[in-house]
C-alpha cells in the first residue's frame, strides 16, 4: 500500500490511460533514494490492466557498457524483431549483440527501438519502465530517448525514475517525489509499527519523510524507543549506516555472494564465482548463499539477474569490503567472463599500472564506439590511461578518451581529460599539435573562436593553419587571416599530398572572411571567379567539428583509434 501518494500516482495513471488511446507519452519521476519511485512505478504497472510491462533498472557495474539497459529492456520481445525494416532491424541486432556488424549510426537503431516497442505494444499497449535511469549507459539513453520523444501515435507509456538531478532531456513531464507529507508518513509509522504520535514527528522530522528510511529505521529501534520510553539514538541510523548492520550480519557465504553481485549482476557467473571462492565444486554452498540473501530481504532474483532491493543496500556492501577481497571477487570473474565484461573485471582486479588490461580497455573501447557508444568508450579509454605504464601512450588513450567523451556529449570531461594529456611528460611534437588542434576544436564548437584562433595558430602544418583560419573567419580577424595565408604560402607545393596555390595569402587578403572550412578555401581573388583551392583535400562544409574528428581518412593511432594528421 502505498501512503501519500495519490497526486504521483494519478499522473502516472493519465500517461498510461492515454497511451492505451493511442497518444502514447512519458514521464520522468525524480527524486531522492529511497523516496519510492520504484514503489510507485511497481503500482502504475499494476494498475496497467492488460498492457505489456518491459523493464530495465540502471545498474552502476553496468554504467559503462554500451547497451546494456536496453538489452533488458528489449530481450524479452527480440521475438518481434524480423517485423523490422531491415536497416532499423540490423541495428537493433547489433545494439543487442545479436549480430557481427558494428551499430554505428544512432538513426537507425533509435527508429529500430521505437519500432520494437510499437510491435511489443499490440494488442493491449505497452508500458516500459526504466528505473534508476541515472546509471543506465549512455548509449541506451540516447536510443531511449529517442524513442520516448516520439511516442504521439503509439500505444506506449515510458516512465523513467531517476535519483537527484540527473539530466533525462525531451521529456516534459516530471513529477517529483519528494518526502511523504507530515500525516501520511505518521500513518505509515503507525500501521506498520504502531508508532505513537510523538514519536513518529521526531522521526520525520529527522528523515525528511523518507519513506525507506523510515521503515528501516524504525525496524531498528527497540519497543521501548518505538513507544517513546526511551529516548531516540542519537543520531539515528542513516546513509551507509542504514543497511550496514544486516549486511554485517549475513554469514560469510551470503556476504561474499552480495559482494559479488555488487560488482557483477548476472546471475550465472555471480553463483559460479562465489562457488570458486567459496571452494565449492558442487556450487552447493552458492545456491544456499543466494537462498539466504533473498531471505535477509537485501536483494532478490530479478529475472536472471541479482538485484539489491535498494542502491544503498550496494554502497553498505561495497563500503564492508575490504579492497583486497573486491580485487580477488573481479580477478575470479574475469576468468568466468568475456568480452567488455572481462576488460572491466580485469581492471577492477589490477594493481598499478598494467598494460595488458589498458589494451583489453581499449579493445572494449573500440567495440563500444562502433556501436556508437561513445560516453562508454570515453570512460574506458579514461580507465585505460590510468592503467597504461608509460607516459606517452597514455597521452594518446588520454586524447582518444577525450574525443570520445565529445562525441558522446561531454565537454567538461573531454576538456579535462585533454588537458591532462598535455601535461603528461614525455608527449612528442606531433601529439602535442594534435592535442592542440583538438583543443582548438573544442573551443570553437564551444563558442570561443578567438580562443580557438589563439591555440591553432600555434601549429604550421597546413591543416592547422586552415583549422584556424575557419576559426579566425567566425570572428572576422582579417588581419590573422592574411598573416595564415602568408604562413601557408611559405609551404612548397604538394606539401600535403596535393597541389595547393602559391597565391593563397593574395586569396586571404582580398577577402574580408574566407569561405573555407578545414583546408580548401575558395572565392574570388587574383586566381579568378570561382576557383577551387586546395591545401588539404577536403570539401568546404561547415560541418560540426566534433564530427570530423573521426571521418574516414584521418590516420589510427597506435591502438587502431583514429587520430588527426596535426
């Protein structure tokens, strides 16, 4: 039952009655843990009547693998897949790791979702649920939201629960959930423990009405402090406190199996991994750990997936672990997984720098980028450089992380991890002038072209010195447009693989802004009406910059990454 919470629940209920009229819409519920977001999407879904439900809940182990919320979301209905056009049916495929073929264009695969879940929607609607929608990876977020931004003519509902203020963007509705109110939190202590009603105003008053917090806490407190004959502890339980106790007191079985699933949900390699440590060859002594895990009511099958019954339960068996156990838990776990999988456990497991597991990273990297994952590729190439022993390939992966990041919608990060590539020691020429040249794009995609002026100019090579004459024609410096034309009139003809005019600084000076972008420049001049320059055979297109950083044609740096010529 739930106790305050009828305006939350109403405006759930008006989203999926009108997606069962076929104006399908979605909704974000925010709020802090343990206000009960999952509680009041458990009962919208069971109020749905005949509808669908399909559900993915974000996972922080999880985070940085592309794709994986919505392989749960959508594995249940991949049935419906060859209904597809082919081209949003392939994508869909290798999104889910059902095909070789690398998922590279988001188009496709966000059209493909919201196909799927249109077939998934017949006969009586669809509600898809996605909970804890602030660790789901950023490659499912975007094909999601995608899919919930077009939603007018179909059958479905989308709710979304997100903690804090984790940005869920193109979608109107939100409904915050805050604290319950005075009287129905004082309701809630009272059925469920007979809290009298001083009691219960000092409890909520010190948790905020957090419904979580004050059920556990109240189980916690002895009959004399529930009745108000003895005082309140103070302070009460709360934050790491409010689960560590009953994670201390599970028996070393049931305690490795959490420490276990705190890092790896899947159920199989969770079980056969505890089995290993536990030195169980009939994985006995596992399946009575799972029994006794699910019995402390910590966490709970999910499919067939271990999921904790709340966040905080993961952060109480995290903060009760030693580093040292967590170390051996990924090390077992790597030698029962594969693919991104294995990378990131191999990480979790290393000691220092090692280069073997920095190239499992990147490997894990490259794979998420083709599936158009670039926010995962980001944080696996960031993981990959902390891991690389030497300076100067930890430069590179720090710069490929930092393009990565971009892509994926990171300026911040990328800015940072950029910057930390180029106070590396040791960083050649060439890698710091294309660490240059990407500063320099970043900062004109962000908006500051003199900046970006400023850092390009710093270079000679010819794309440079063209980069920055794009960047110096956005704010009209004539004058540092002739000084590059000057500056690239000095190279010899041919100097970048193709012919290029002596007379390009002429070109530059009789402009008031050239019409350039990222090496052939063109307009009317001493050359004549209309003709084409080229320096560094590209077309003149104002493309987004970020883009261009991994166009065909730019060379692959030592791990196979795509890199710029500088």
């Amino acid at each position: 039952m739930l106790y305050g919470r009828s305006a939350e629940s109403a405006a759930l209920d008006e989203v999926i009655a009108r997606a069962r009229e076929g104006q399908g819409g979605a909704a974000v519920l925010r709020g802090e843990a343990g206000a009960g977001k999952t509680a009041l999407l458990d009962a919208a879904a069971g109020r749905g009547d005949a509808a669908r439900v399909l559900r993915a809940t974000g996972v922080e182990a999880e985070s940085g693998l592309a794709f994986a919320a919505l392989h749960q979301l959508l594995w249940p209905v991949t049935g419906a897949l060859e209904e597809l056009p082919a081209p949003q049916r392939d994508a869909v495929r290798a999104a889910l790791g059902l095909a070789a073929e690398p998922a590279g264009d988001p188009y496709p695969l966000g059209a493909g979702v919201l196909s799927l879940l249109a077939e998934a929607a017949a006969p009586h609607g669809l509600i898809c649920i996605v909970d804890d929608f602030q660790w789901i990876d950023r490659a499912s977020a975007h094909a999601l939201l995608f899919a919930a931004r077009r939603l007018g003519t179909e059958r479905i509902a989308l709710l979304f629960a997100v903690r804090g203020d984790a940005p869920v963007p193109g979608v109107p509705l939100t409904v915050e959930v805050r604290g319950l109110p005075d009287a129905a939190a004082a309701e809630l202590l009272r059925a469920r423990h007979a809290v009298p009603s001083g009691v219960a105003r000092d409890l909520v008053a010190a948790t905020g009405g957090n419904p979580l917090a004050l059920r556990e806490i109240a189980a916690r407190l002895t009959p004399a402090q529930l009745a108000g004959a003895a005082p309140l502890p103070d302070p009460l339980p709360g934050g790491a406190r409010l689960f560590g106790d009953r994670v201390a007191a599970l028996s070393a079985g049931a305690g490795l199996l959490a420490r276990v699933a705190a890092v790896e949900a899947d159920l199989d390699p969770a079980l056969r991994a505890t089995a290993r440590l536990l030195s169980d060859g009939t994985g006995r002594a596992a399946r009575c750990a799972l029994a006794e895990l699910e019995e402390s009511g910590l966490a709970g099958l999910d499919g067939t997936r271990l999921r904790f019954r709340h966040p905080l339960i993961r952060s109480a068996v995290y903060e009760a672990a030693t580093p040292a156990g967590l170390r051996r838990v990924h090390a077992v776990l790597a030698e029962l997984t594969g693919g991104d999988r294995r990378a990131w456990h191999l990480a979790g497991a290393a000691v220092g720098r090692d280069e073997r597991v920095a190239a499992e990273l990147v490997a894990a990297a490259r794979r998420a980028r083709e599936r158009g994952g670039y926010g995962s590729a980001a944080t696996a190439l960031a993981r990959a450089a902390e891991l690389t022993p030497e300076p100067g390939p930890r430069a590179v992966r720090l710069k490929d992380a930092a393009v990565a990041a971009w892509l994926g919608g990171r300026p911040g990060q990328a800015e940072s991890l950029l910057a930390e590539a180029r106070e590396l020691p040791g960083t050649d020429t060439a890698l710091a002038l294309e660490i240059a040249r990407l500063r320099g794009r970043f900062e004109l995609n962000s908006g500051d072209a003199a900046e970006a002026v400023r850092i390009l100019s710093t270079g000679d090579s010819l794309e440079m010195l063209a980069d920055a004459a794009e960047a110096a024609s956005y704010v009209g410096d004539t004058a540092a447009l002739i000084g590059l034309g000057r500056r690239a009139a000095a190279h010899p003809p041919g100097s970048c693989g193709t012919r290029w005019p002596g007379s390009v600084w002429r070109w530059t000076a009789t402009r008031p802004g050239p019409a350039c972008c990222g090496g052939r420049w063109s307009g009317r001049g001493p050359a004549g009406p209309g003709r084409r320059r080229t320096i560094c055979g590209r077309r003149p297109r104002r493309a987004s910059w970020a883009r261009r950083i991994w166009r065909p044609g730019w060379r692959s740096g030592p791990d196979g990454w795509p890199g710029c010529r500088g």
